[in-house]
C-alpha cells in the first residue's frame, strides 16, 4: 500500500454517514470542531450540495431575466424618442442599453449548462460556461463602444439639430433609472452567488446609467443652439463605456485564468492549521468553476498514524474548508507524513516528473 494518501471527500455519497452528531459519539477531542458544526447547521449531502448549485443558477437566472426585462422595456422607449429626436448621444445610450439587455442571453445558456452534471469527458461539469460568457459580454460591451464612436464622430463631421428635446431629457432619466436598478441587483445576486460574469454585467450597466445622464448635457447644449454639444456627448459615452470594458475584461481575463481573492487562500490556511492532526499545510490551490470553488491542498500529519487516522484528518480538514470558504462545493485533501531526519523524500519518485 502507498504511504500517499488522496481523499476527496463528499460526505454520504462515497463514505455511507452523515454529519448528524448522535451517529458519531466520538469521545477523541474533537470537541471545538464539534461545538462549530452545531453553531452552524449544514449538511455536506451530495443532494444538499447540488440543491445548493441549483438554487445559485436559478437565483441567477431570475436576475437574468428580470434585467432583461427592465432594460429592454428601456431600450424600447429610447428607440422612440431616438427616431423622433435624431440625437446621436441617445442611439448610443440607447445601443448600449440593448446590447447589455442581451448578455442575459450567453449568461442564461451558461446557467442552464451549468445545472448539467459532470460526464466522462467534461468530469468538472460545465461550469467554465459562465467564464465563456463573461467573455461573450467584453465582446458585446467592445462592439457597442465601437458603434457609439462611429455614430457620433460621423455626427461631428454632419451636424444635425436634435429635435423634441424635453423627450430626449426624459429618456435619458429613464435609461438611468433603469440601468441603476438593474445593476444594483445584478450586482447584489452575482457577489451572492460568486458569478464574476453577472458582477461584470451589473458593472456595466451602472456605467450605462452613468453614461444615460450625460445624455442630459447633450441635450442641454442643443436646447442652447450648440449642435456639436451631441456628438461631443456621444464621444463622452464612448470613453465611458471604454472604461467598463477595461473593468469587465479584467475581472473575466481573472477568472478565466484561474485567479482567486489572495484573502481566500488565507483563511483556508488558517482554517487547516486549527485542525487537530494537521502538522503544517502544504500546497494550496483553490479555483472557480462558474461561481463555484474547488480545493486542492496537501497537508502534513504524523508519519507514524495509521491510515484510518491519516483519513480522519482529512476528513476533518475538507469539513473545516467547507466552513471556512465561502461557496466551496468540493475539496481535495492529500495527506503527507512528516519527514523525518535521515529518511528519503517519498515524492522523489516523482521529481522527474515535476522538473519535466
């Protein structure tokens, strides 16, 4: 038998027992980890958890399709007043707010992949559906900032007067009032349920807001006689929404790349060193699957335990990751033995490997 020791654990599915306390009369000193679990009532079932994931994809579905809604019912009435009005700055405010009404539909289809369960040849899932999709959004967010410059650096060159006025004021209140709203909720949903696209999404519709008041100056400046006032707004727009591209892009290149809150890792680390057992924590690595986490982390207990005893430990570290890190769904926990003076390295045999 190796003297390595791998364990994913997912309490009742592979082990057949439950985390309910009168099935584990434990006399060892495990008592704080204990008194915690009862402090927090949870249960680690694979039913619980995949409820769990359902409920994420559906909460953010609901925010889809609400926002979807409200910013579609506002994009229609901006396309009013844009034929009747001409202004430029408004068909870009109004572009815009229909291309992010859209990115509901790459988000929709990445939660309901996500819902799917893992095979043979995708054995994560399909989570990194939503990390596709937040890169369908930088995408529809860059092409709209292209069309909203095209529009009013042609309207510099042919100026135009904008007409009705008064509506093209009130639809760009509108368009603020209903980008705000929904970012406002997809912001709060996304940070809920850990899904970086749907955060991206409420970003960019907050600058969409923004960008929807400086309509308003567009406007003003028209009503005073200065055509150029439009245009130069338009341009405005375009800069602005240039700028939530950067934020979008960065924050989906992060999460396409496996990137994690440093913080994260160290309260990962904090919760394994207050395990009973664990010597010292080795490598660590935690990564998002769609707006889930998984756990990779190897840790050093006393060579001379048992292998019953080395499981134990493993157990009760994957238990404390699951409380100690918010929306981590699974962890892989690898048990080390402590080196002792004199005794080879028992991962030589891999160093190869590695160096290759």
């Amino acid at each position: 038998m190796s003297d390595r020791h791998h364990h994913e654990h997912s309490h009742g599915r592979d082990h057949g027992h439950s985390h309910e306390h009168r099935e584990h009369p434990r006399p060892h000193p495990r008592l704080r980890h204990r008194l915690a679990h009862l402090l927090t009532p949870h249960s680690h079932e694979t039913a619980d958890k995949l409820d769990s994931a359902l409920e994420s994809s559906a909460r953010g579905m609901r925010a889809l399709w609400v926002s979807l809604a409200v910013l579609g019912a506002t994009a229609l009435a901006q396309a009013v007043v844009v034929a009747l009005s001409g202004s430029v700055a408004l068909l870009g405010d109004t572009v815009h707010n229909t291309a992010d009404a859209l990115t509901a539909v790459p988000l929709g289809i990445a939660f309901v992949l996500g819902r799917r369960a893992a095979t043979r040849r995708f054995t994560y899932g399909y989570g990194r559906a939503e990390d596709l999709a937040g890169i369908v959004i930088v995408l529809t967010i860059a092409a709209s900032a292209a069309f909203a410059a095209w529009a009013a650096i042609d309207r510099l060159f042919d100026p135009r007067p904008v007409e009705h006025v008064p509506a093209v004021a009130v639809a760009a209140l509108v368009g603020f009032a209903g980008n705000e709203w929904v970012a406002r909720y997809r912001i709060r949903v996304g940070r809920s349920i850990g899904s970086a696209a749907l955060v991206a999404d409420g970003l960019h519709a907050r600058t969409d807001g923004f960008t929807s008041l400086a309509v308003l100056l567009g406007a003003g400046g028209s009503a005073l006689g200065w055509q150029l006032a439009d245009p130069i707004v338009g341009l405005a727009i375009t800069a602005a929404i240039t700028l939530v591209l950067r934020d979008a892009a960065r924050e989906v290149f992060r999460r396409v790349m496996d990137a994690v809150d440093p913080a994260l890792v160290d309260r990962a680390e904090r919760a394994l060193r207050g395990v009973e057992g664990v010597c010292e924590v080795g490598e660590l690595r935690l990564r998002w699957i769609g707006h889930r986490l998984r756990a990779e982390v190897a840790v050093v207990v006393d060579g001379e335990a048992t292998v019953r005893r080395a499981h134990a430990i493993a157990v009760d570290a994957e238990h404390a990751l699951l409380h100690a890190v918010p929306r981590l769904t699974a962890a892989l926990v690898h048990a080390d033995p402590a080196p002792v003076p004199g005794e080879a390295d028992p991962h030589h045999a891999l160093a190869h490997h590695a160096s290759a």
